[in-house]
C-alpha cells in the first residue's frame, strides 16, 4: 500500500485524473490538495511536501530544468474578463475578439492584486463594480471566479499559458546524496502509475509499473508450470515406450502367428489341391498359328 500526495494551482481542475487513480489502485492513497493563489507549486517539490504538482505557466516558458521534468498537458486559451453592459459583452460568447478592438480597453493588472489583498478574486470584484477596465485572465482561472455581474470572452493577440506537470529529476552529475528528493522520486511507482494517468494511458498498458509487475508474475508462474509436467512428462513417456515397445511385440508375435497359420493352411491341402499348371499361352503351336502357320 502506498501513498502519493499531489499539489495543484488554482483554476487546474485535476478530478477527472483523480478518479482514474483512485479507481486503479484502490490499494493505496491519493491526496491532492489545491495551492492557495501566491503559493509556489515548485517550493512544494522542494520541500517535499509533494511528489508532484499541477502548475500554470506562459506559453514557450516552461521552468523544465536538469533538476525538473515538466510535462504540458494543455494550453489556456486567454479570456477577457469585463463587468455587464461592457463593448465586450456584445460579442459573440463563442467568438474571438480581435486584438485591435479590445487594445483600448484599459486593463487591470493582477500584479496589483496579490493574495494579501483578495488576489484573482478581488480583482473580478472591481471590474464587476463598472467601468470600462478589464482584465485578462487564463480561462480556467476566469471560470474558478466566474460571477453573474461579469462577461468572459476569448481575445486574440494574448499570450495563452499551458498547464504542465511537474516532479524532480535525477540529475546525473550529482551525487544521490544531494538530491534525495529526485531519488525518491525515481525510485517511486506510484510517481510513475500518475504520469500515465496524466497521459492517457490505458489501465491495462503495459507502461504501468503495476501491469508489467503483474506479467512478470504471470509469467514466473508459467514459466514455473511449465517445469513441473515436463518431469510428470519424461516418467510418463518412459511407461508409454515401454508399453508401446511391449504392444508392439505382442503385435508382431500374433501377425508371426497368423502369418504362420496361413502358410501351414495352404500346406494342407498339398500339392493334390491344386491344379496342375497348364500350357502357358504364347507357346510354339500358338505363335505359328497367328502368324498364319500350317494348322493341324
């Protein structure tokens, strides 16, 4: 039985590969915990306060590095968050609005909304108050703080973010010593079986620790079959020869006898049984004749 801890940024809604997990490994534990907006997914790898995280960031940055593996999973679409009765809102809901005609719109920067002051949230209220501010957000965070007073709507000439996957790596030019968290990580199956959660992978592909840890039982287990019969086999065969050579013997000594009894039954008769040979056909007598010879 084993446990696993998870760590994902606001607005990532990781359920769906949760369930999958959980449905899997029922033997063991999965705590996945949403990070507080401010909080550094990455300090939670560093402090191991979990094995891997679910983090956000902008497209063609991704903070992969010797000592970090990150997998994208997903891009963001950027959204325009505006109050009601803003020019965004008579765009259509599916629509993208150009970026020519949402750069005059004056924008409300999140970096003057940190967590110690309401953060994401405090900053959608303002906007919900009226005016002609907006906001850009990643959609998955406008839709975490969505509200009825606010319109969202996607907006081109916006940098998308991607949401990635993230864990320690080994880096190979230290010692392990130094890097117990990326030991721990690698030398973790259940680090692995969530990847291939994450990727899509099929329950049963033999990708997963716990599918190739299953046929290589099964096949110790054959392997360990297939030993037993072939001695059960040798003993067997050596009693089926023997038999056989004996069944063989006792056939050939009755087609000896019936062979036997046919020649002392035509024995019997002798010579007076038979009929004595006749002149053979094609003799002298014959051949002159059909070659039109004297007739006598």
């Amino acid at each position: 039985m084993g446990h696993l801890d998870v760590a994902y940024v606001p607005g990532v809604m990781p359920g769906k590969w949760v369930g999958r997990f959980r449905e899997t490994h029922q033997q063991d534990t999965l705590d996945a915990r949403p990070l507080r907006e401010g909080e550094n997914p990455l300090d939670e790898l560093t402090a191991g306060r979990a094995r891997l995280v679910l983090l956000r960031f902008h497209e063609g940055s991704s903070p992969a590095s010797p000592r970090l593996h990150v997998i994208p999973l997903y891009t963001e679409r950027p959204v325009i968050v505006a109050p009601r009765d803003h020019d965004a809102e008579y765009h259509d809901e599916d629509a993208v609005i150009p970026a020519d005609a949402a750069e005059s719109w004056p924008r409300l920067n999140p970096a003057d909304y940190p967590p110690a002051v309401g953060g994401t949230a405090m900053m959608v209220e303002v906007l919900a108050a009226g005016g002609s501010s907006v906001a850009v957000l990643p959609q998955s965070l406008a839709r975490l703080h969505a509200r009825k007073d606010t319109v969202t709507r996607f907006v081109d000439g916006e940098p998308a973010t991607v949401v990635g996957l993230a864990w320690p790596r080994l880096d190979p030019t230290l010692p392990d010593v130094e890097q117990p968290l990326a030991v721990a990580a690698q030398d973790d199956p259940l680090v692995e079986e969530f990847i291939g959660v994450v990727r899509g992978r099929r329950a049963g592909s033999s990708r997963q620790p716990s599918v190739r840890e299953q046929e290589q039982a099964s096949r110790k287990e054959r392997l360990a079959g297939r030993g037993k019969p072939k001695g059960a086999k040798g003993v067997s065969g050596k009693g089926s020869s023997n038999q056989g050579a004996a069944g063989s013997k006792g056939k050939s000594g009755q087609a000896k006898a019936g062979s036997s009894g046919k020649q002392g039954k035509e024995s019997k008769h002798g010579d007076g049984s038979r009929r004595a040979p006749g002149p053979r056909r094609g003799t002298a007598g014959t051949r002159n004749r059909r070659r039109g010879g004297p007739r006598r």
